[in-house]
C-alpha cells in the first residue's frame, strides 16, 4: 500500500469568480508521511508557483493550505494528515488584463506506468493568465510565458533530495475500488497552443 501526500493551494483575486485549486500529489521519501515532508512539499510547490508570477495577472494570490493530507494510494481513503510550515503567498504580477477565469495553463505530466495498455499520465490547470502571457491575433500563450512555465514544471519534479517524487493518481473506481496506482512523473509538456479550460469544483472550505 502506497501513502501519498497531497498538497493544496487556493487561488483568489478581483477576477476570480470562485477560489482555484491547485492540487498535486507526491509520494513522501518518508513512509506515511511526517512534517519535514509536509514543509518540503509546500516549499517546493510554492517555487514552482513563484517561478510563474508573471504568467498570473496582477492580483491573483496563491496560499498553501497548510494541512498536508495523507492518502492511501489504492483507495483513496485519508489515513493521517501533517501540518507543514507556511511557505508564503504567491502574487502574480503579470501586465494586462487578467483573461477570462475559465482559462488556464495546462502542463500534462507523463510518466512511465502502464494501465490498461495506456500510459497514466495527468494534468494540471493553472490560473488565471493576465492578458500579456496571450499573443495575438490568435490569443494562444506566448513562447516566453509557456517556456517559463516548462522550466518550473521541470524543476518540480527534480526539486527533491529526500526521495519524495511527484506523482500522478490514477484513481480507483467503482469496479475495483482498491485499484488506485500512484505513478511518478518522469516528464512535463506545457501547451503552447491554446488554453485550457476546466469546470470549478467546490474546494470544500
């Protein structure tokens, strides 16, 4: 049975209709868990998300919920939590408008682990970009903007010296509810040809 830890970051801000969630989940290089690895985790994120303070418009704020939930990896059940230190706000600074807040960055995480004769691979939606990240006339992400996010997305997945890796959760479902795999990230691709788009989720708070 694998534990994993999952780390949660609200986004707010004058053109967010609704707090955005950004959730990404690793495996600790401590079995079940502990604080340090809970610091570490929000640490990391945090660079991740400090590196992409020009792809945000001005205004949107990022902050770490500090409660680093631990989940079994085959059933998804929550088995423990650690509380992490505070690793500091994110505020985004790019120019321009902020686009509209159904939009986002996508990076697609790939990894190596095979289900179902397909490779699991994840995603992840980041938001809200600011108007000067989207080149026109057709209003894809800018090179530079999908750039500076690929090099943080690299560094997250390299950013551990402890063993903890960044995975993706293949989550178990109604047919075999203890089927959950988490699988390690080996690679990221930003998208560099248009925006993502995501329904809100109730963030439970």
């Amino acid at each position: 049975m694998a534990l994993l830890m999952r780390a949660r970051f609200t986004g707010t801000g004058p053109a967010s209709q609704d707090p955005a969630l950004l959730q990404l989940m690793f495996r600790p290089g401590t079995i079940g868990g502990s604080t340090v690895n809970a610091s570490g985790i929000l640490a990391a994120v945090r660079t991740f998300l400090q590196a992409n303070i020009t792809n945000l418009y001005t205004g949107m704020i990022y902050r770490a919920q500090l409660n680093v939930d631990v989940l079994d990896g085959a059933t998804g059940a929550v088995t423990n939590s650690w509380t992490g230190a505070d690793p500091g706000n994110v505020t985004g600074t790019g120019t321009g408008d902020p686009l509209s807040p159904a939009l986002a960055w996508i990076i697609k995480w790939n990894s190596g682990t095979v289900i179902n004769r397909r490779f699991v691979k994840g995603r992840t939606f980041l938001g809200i970009p600011s108007e000067g990240r989207s080149d026109s006339p057709g209003g894809i992400p800018s090179a530079a903007g999908a750039a500076v996010l690929q090099t943080a997305a690299n560094n997250l997945i390299t950013a551990f010296a402890d063993g903890t890796q960044l995975v993706v959760w293949h989550r178990p479902t109604l047919a075999n509810p203890s089927g959950g795999v988490d699988a390690p990230v080996l690679s990221a691709v930003v998208r560099g040809d248009g925006w993502g788009t995501q329904r809100r989720r109730r963030i439970g708070f």
